[in-house]
C-alpha cells in the first residue's frame, strides 16, 4: 500500500543504512586482512599462543554451555510443575536479571560471593574445606558464565514446558506416569526440540565473552580471542597477533553462526485451546523436595551476587561518589555515548524493518536486496564489537591519534551491537502497524508529515522507545568497545568502574557498580517488557 | 445396577459451587449435557481424581462453609462398585479417559502412546505388543504403530485414544465432548464405533456432549447439569421429552419432538 515515491523513499533509506552498515564492519574487516593477509592467516594457525588460546576459547565456551544448560533443565522443569507457590512470578523475573546486567557489575557480584573474602569460601572453611574456590581463572569464568546464561536457558525451557497441552497432565496423571516417566516421556523431548538452539546461543555468548574473561580470567591460561586481542592492542601492542587473533575470531564465529542456522528451529506448532494446566504430581513428596532444592539453589546462586552489588553499593560512599565531576563526566559520556548508540540503532532498525516491508513481493532484484537486509544482522554478530574495534583502531593508527575518533567510533560499534536485537523487536511491532493502518491511510491519501505524525508516531511510539531502551542499555553496560579506545579522553561509567576496581578503590567501584546496574536494568526492563495486547482497541480501529 | 454413585460431593472452585448427588447405572452409556461453565467437565474431573471433594458440603446452596465440624457422613464420597474411591490418585481408579484434543502425546508414536496405557514406564512383553496392534487393528488403525499423532487426521487420532482405553481395559469409560472437535460427518461413524466397543467390553461409559442428536443416538441415560448440580437424571427416552428449564428447553430445542 504505498506509492511508487513512498516506495523508493523506503527502499533507499534501506539501501542507505545497509550501504552504511556493511562500509563500517567490511572497512574493518578489510583493513585487518590488508595488514595481515595470508601471512597472518598462517601465522595464526602455526603460532601455539594463538592456538592455545582458542583452545581454552572453546572449552571453556562448552563447558559454560554444557554447565549452563544442566543447571537450568531441573530449575525449568521445577518452576513448571510448582504452578502456584507465593513468589513464583519474581523468580521467574529474576530468571530475565541477569540479562540486563552489565557483565561488569555481575563480575562483581560474584567474586563478593565467590572470592576469597566472599561468602562462599567463607562457608566451606567453616564446613572445614580448606581449599578455598578461586574466582579467577577457569572457575570463575565458569561460574560467571553460568550466572548469566543457565537463567536464560531456563527461561526458555520454561516457555516451552509451559506450552505442553494442560490434557497430557491429565493424561498422565491418569495413566500413573511417575516422575522419571514424565521426564522421559513428556519433558524431556519438549527441552530436546528447544535445546539445540539455546546451546547455540549460549556457546555463541560463552565464546564472544569479554568483560567477564577480562575481569575473572586469570593470566595467558586463562584467557579467550577476544581478551587476547584486547591483550595484543593495548598492553603488548603487537597488532601481527591481534590480526591474527581477531581473524581466528571471526572464523570461529562464522563456523557457530553456520551451526546454528542448520540446527533445527524450534518447531511452532500450532496451539489447540486445550484445558488448563493442572500439575497433579506437584504435591508428591519427592517431587516437592527435588523442586525446591533446584528452585532454592537457583535462587541464592543468582540473587546472592545482586544482593551482594547491592549491599556493597550502598555501604560505599554514594553522596560523596555522586559530586565527584569525574563521575559527572562519565555519566554524561555514557549518557551521550548510549544515547547516540540507541537513536543509531532505532532509526536504522527502522530502515530496514521499512525498506524489507517496501521490497516484499518484489521481483529477483528486490528479493535479493530483502535478503542482504535479513543478513544484515548475521553480518554484525560475525563480527563481534573487539574485532570490529580492532579493525578500526588499527586503521586509524597512523593518524597518531586513535583517542579522538574513540567517542563516534564507540557510539557506532555499540548501535552495531544493539542492531539485530532492535530489528526483532521494532519488526513484528512495524509490520503488525502496517496491516492495520497501511489500506486505511493509502486510501485517505495520507502521506508525508502527516501520516507520520497521525498515524506511523501513535502506532509505533512505544516499540521504538522499548526499542531505544534496550539498545541505550546494551551500550551503558558495554565495556568491550570502551576498554579498546578507552583512554581518559573517553571515560565511560563501566571504565570508571573498571579503572577503579584495578586501583583497589573498590568501594568507588560499588557504589559506581550499584548506580549503573540500576540505570540499565530500569532500561533493559523498559525495553523488553511484553506489549499490551489491546483487542478490544483494535477491532475499534 | 449401579456403576457411580456420588453421595453429597461439594466442590468449590473459585467463587463456583458445585454439589453432585446422583447414581450412574452400570454397563450403560450415560450422556452429561449443560451449558458451558455449567459443571459438566467437573463432574468428569471429580471422577477421574483430578478435583477431590470438599471435606464438608455446604448446608446450603450458596452459602459456602457454615459449619467446621464436618462429620464423615456429611463428607462428600465417589463410590465405584460399592468402593470409595473419593481419596484414590486418578491413576489408581479404574477409569479410562478421551478428551476432545490431546488425549496423545504428539511427539510418542502410537505404540508408545497406547503401550503407556498398559505401563506406565514402557515395560511392554511380546503379548502386550500383540494387544496394541490388535487394539489399533480393532479401531481401524491397523499397521499404524510406528505413526506419529501430527500425521494422523483428528479422526484417526481419536480412534487412537479408543484403542488405548480398550487395551487398558478399565470398566469405567469418562469422554469429555470426544467428538467435538471432528466434521459432523464422522461425528456419526465415530459414535457408531463408540457403541460397537462398549457393546463389547460392557463398561459404563459417561459422556459429555453438546450434541442433542448425539444424546439420541449413543446414550441410555442423560443428565442436564445447571449451575452446578444435576437438574435432570432420566432414561434416554424420557430426558428428550423433559423441559423442566429454560437451559433444558434451549438445548433439547421448544417442543418435544
């Protein structure tokens, strides 16, 4: 429904931001090559260092998604069968916390909990264990990397164990399927479609980690691509091996991006209106016992380290923080910084979301052109924000001064980030706008401004802001990018953070921690909060 | 003879009260009509385990728990054959159970779904293989083991949900609105197979149904429930010319046909 003019103005917008989008990351991605080429390609597979550390890239990566997942499946199936205790809807709400966290201030929530002075060892010296848990190194990657993702892996299992038709537990009920049945029977193939697909997702995640790796990984043992490239750029300066490493990164990501589109999708079947669900076996005595040991173990592993940010932060001295101007001008470096990311991404987003909308039912041309837009947002995961960043220093290191380009270049690497997350959700939101409103305002001849301000602002105002909430927290959060350029020309909240847990300033460090935690989970619950279905307003329309 | 007996059952869901007091007779097919949201599924729930009745039944109609000293005659009780099975698990009572939709789980073949009606964990000999195919050979679905649910028509995967009840072999049949969600057309043969294997096992079988025609062809007894409790318990014959409410006479249509 949209003129010949309306239409080329869509597709150009489109052609514009992908132009723009695939100039930035091929820059960077060619500027990497060019200075290493095939040289650096050879280099990287014979060089042991390298090897290594994309050895412990990838086993710490399993080990975090196998950890993540084995965690999550008695937690999920637990939260499903328990239906009706008081405090349910918070802990599956927890379960959505880590996930808006900056990786930062989870760090250091968990060496409060887990390092040496932390609770946990407290603990099990008291039980008599005298071996003390480290934080750092692999452990503590681990234990970080499973903070972070088991709540996600369980958030989606939990979906899918709550989607089973309320008839199969009746059904099962009925015909005297015990615990371990129902798990064989009816759990456990629910979880084995959704599983493949969480694990890819997590591994992804476990294997780009940075600020986690950072933070927690203990010395060249220890530490995964992207850290080591971080490692290469900034302290050893050996731009040969952050080459290296940087193109092993993004083979290593390509060959996960590969697996994950041919493993299968979870399958959407369509839902029959069944009766409600009732979980009869949820008062047996075992099944009561193992739930609330998974939900009891669950809920002090993830909300221990909160509470611990929490108490931290608010013992140090926040008055006193909150004057400091270097605090002031790193909030207002952040708040520009996330800000510019946010409008980037929205807008962008927004012109690919139109563009594919405007190329729909075209001919081999436009089809082809709706397939570069879809692709768009595999193109920046391949490229993880270190790499990017590295192409980018790397290029602007012969003008002598990377520091001066860090604020714009920070600001488009994290709206890069945020890309792919704001397409999906300003997408459905833009097409479902567009069904309802798009015949109406062809045929009432609406255009321009007009349109715009009438009908496109009211319909698509709340996605785009959720949308803008979302990506300003990703980029509040986001340490990676900053650390690369960071210098103090551009100091961030998260580098303030940073700098200031290295310099043993660790109560600045919590009382910082406590403020940034809060600022982006208030916009990561903002942005990804459910939108009202409103029927009734609909069919009035 | 009497099949079902439930004796003062009260139950309370909500702000919905629900008392039952009324007997099934035995080996026959009785039908359970009313209007939605009126008790009928309940009924079936109370039954098949899955509501236990209140401890004490209101004294009145709506009033909800005037007394706390509930005696044990006043406690509502579900007697099968003379045996109280008001405190048994759904699984230990000996009933077999057809929804409308999803009496199969969707991703177990048809060996596996009707073998699970024998045992519980899958332990299945030889002979009880025997059973499964002759069951789903007795429904029409022979040299359908090894099918999936998704590939079945919802007629097919009904005749399914039959077979597993007659490998179970239980003598209480409960059917929640089983061909509800089916064409009109093979409503008819549907019904027909229903009648030809409760012929032949004698259970007592209770079934729900929206369908007046459907109370005239398959059923011996009916019962209209009306906010909760029965209002009408007769021979088939009888109920069809019954008008004792409006509900009734909306359902049954004005005038006795």
């Amino acid at each position: 429904m949209l003129t010949a003019r309306q239409r080329l103005v869509a597709l150009s917008g489109g052609g514009l931001v992908l132009a723009a989008l695939f100039l930035f990351v091929g820059l960077a991605i060619a500027r990497l090559v060019a200075l290493g080429g095939w040289a650096a390609a050879l280099a990287v597979v014979t060089d042991r260092y390298i090897l290594g550390v994309l050895q412990f890239t990838l086993f710490q990566a399993s080990l975090s998604t196998a950890l993540s997942i084995l965690f999550a499946i008695p937690v999920a199936r637990a939260l499903a069968r328990q239906r009706h205790f008081a405090g349910r809807i918070w802990l599956v709400r927890l379960l959505a916390v880590p996930m808006g966290l900056p990786a930062l201030i989870g760090a250091l929530g968990l060496i409060a909990v887990w390092g040496r002075q932390g609770i946990a060892n407290q603990g099990l010296s008291f039980l008599g264990l005298s071996e003390p848990v480290s934080i750092y190194g692999l452990t503590g990657i681990l234990i970080a990397h499973v903070f972070f993702n088991m709540p996600l892996a369980c958030r989606f299992l939990l979906i899918g164990l709550e989607r089973i038709p309320g008839e199969y537990w009746l059904m099962s009920a009925s015909l005297g399927l015990r615990g371990r049945d129902v798990f064989r029977f009816i759990e456990w193939p629910v979880m084995r479609r959704i599983l493949p697909g969480v694990a890819g997702l997590i591994f992804m995640l476990c294997a780009t980690s940075f600020t986690l790796v950072l933070t927690l990984g203990g010395g060249p043992k220890a530490t995964t691509l992207e850290v080591a490239i971080y490692q290469a750029l900034r302290f050893d300066f050996e731009p040969p091996r952050a080459i290296g490493l940087a193109l092993m990164q993004i083979a290593v990501t390509a060959v996960i991006l590969a697996v994950i589109a041919l493993l299968p999708a979870p399958e959407d079947r369509g839902l029959t209106l069944g009766k409600p669900v009732r979980r009869l076996d949820a008062g047996r005595a075992g099944a009561r016992l193992a739930d609330t040991v998974a939900i009891g173990v669950m809920l002090v592993f993830t909300a221990l380290p909160l509470i611990a940010v929490l108490v931290a932060g608010l013992r140090s001295d926040l008055m006193k923080l909150v004057a400091e101007p270097i605090v002031h001008e790193a909030a207002l470096t952040s708040l520009v910084l996330s800000l510019s990311a946010g409008l980037i991404a929205v807008v962008s987003a927004l012109a690919i979301v139109h563009a594919q909308q405007a190329a729909a039912g075209g001919g081999l041309l436009l089809r082809g052109f709706s397939l570069a837009l879809a692709a768009s947002s595999a193109l920046v995961l391949l490229v993880p924000p270190i790499v990017l960043a590295t192409g980018w220093f790397l290029m602007l290191l012969p003008t002598g001064d990377v520091g001066a380009f860090a604020a714009p270049l920070v600001a488009a690497i994290n709206a890069a980030m945020a890309l792919p997350f704001v397409v999906r959700l300003v997408g459905p939101a833009f097409r479902e706008h567009r069904i309802r409103t798009g015949r109406l305002a062809a045929s009432l001849g609406l255009s321009g401004w007009a349109r715009l301000r009438l009908i496109d602002w009211p319909g698509l105002r709340k996605p785009l802001l959720m949308g803008l909430s979302f990506a300003m927290a990703l980029s509040l959060g986001d340490l990676g990018a900053v650390a690369l350029f960071g210098s103090d020309n551009l100091m961030t909240l998260p580098w303030l953070v940073y700098s200031r847990m290295g310099n043993y300033r660790t109560a600045d460090a919590d009382g910082l921690a406590l403020l940034l935690g809060l600022i982006c989970l208030a916009l990561t619950v903002a942005g990804t909060l459910p939108r009202a279905e409103t029927p009734e307003e609909d069919r009035n329309r | 003879m009497t099949a079902i007996r439930l004796e003062n059952v009260a139950l309370t869901l909500g702000d919905k009260h629900f008392f039952f007091d009324t007997e099934i007779a035995s080996g026959a097919i009785t039908a359970v009509t009313g209007a939605s949201g009126s008790g009928k599924s309940t009924l079936l729930n109370l039954i098949a385990g899955f509501e236990t009745p209140d401890k004490a039944f209101p004294g009145k109609m709506g009033t909800g728990f005037p007394f706390g000293n509930a005696t044990k005659s006043s406690m509502g009780r579900i007697l099968v054959d003379g045996k109280d099975i008001s405190r048994l698990h759904p699984a230990e009572r000996p009933v077999s159970l057809v929804f409308q939709d999803n009496n199969l789980f969707g991703h177990l073949d048809l060996l596996t779904n009707i073998g699970l009606g024998i045992s519980p964990s899958l332990k299945l000999s030889a002979a009880d293989r025997d059973r499964i195919s002759a069951a789903l050979t007795r429904v029409g679905l022979g040299g359908f083991e090894k099918r999936l649910p998704p590939t079945l028509s919802g007629g097919e995967r009904q005749r399914a949900a039959f077979a597993r009840a007659l490998v179970r072999n239980r003598p209480l049949l409960l059917l929640d609105e089983p061909f509800a969600a089916l064409d009109p057309g093979l409503r008819g043969a549907m019904a027909a197979l229903l009648c030809d294997l409760h012929r032949e096992s004698g259970n007592t079988v209770l079934i729900v149904t929206h369908d007046p025609d459907e109370v005239a062809r398959l059923a011996d007894h009916a019962l209209f429930i009306e906010d909760g409790r029965i209002l009408v318990a007769a021979p088939v014959a009888e109920f069809l010319q019954r008008r004792d409410s409006p509900g009734l006479a909306a359902f049954l249509g004005a005038n006795p046909a």
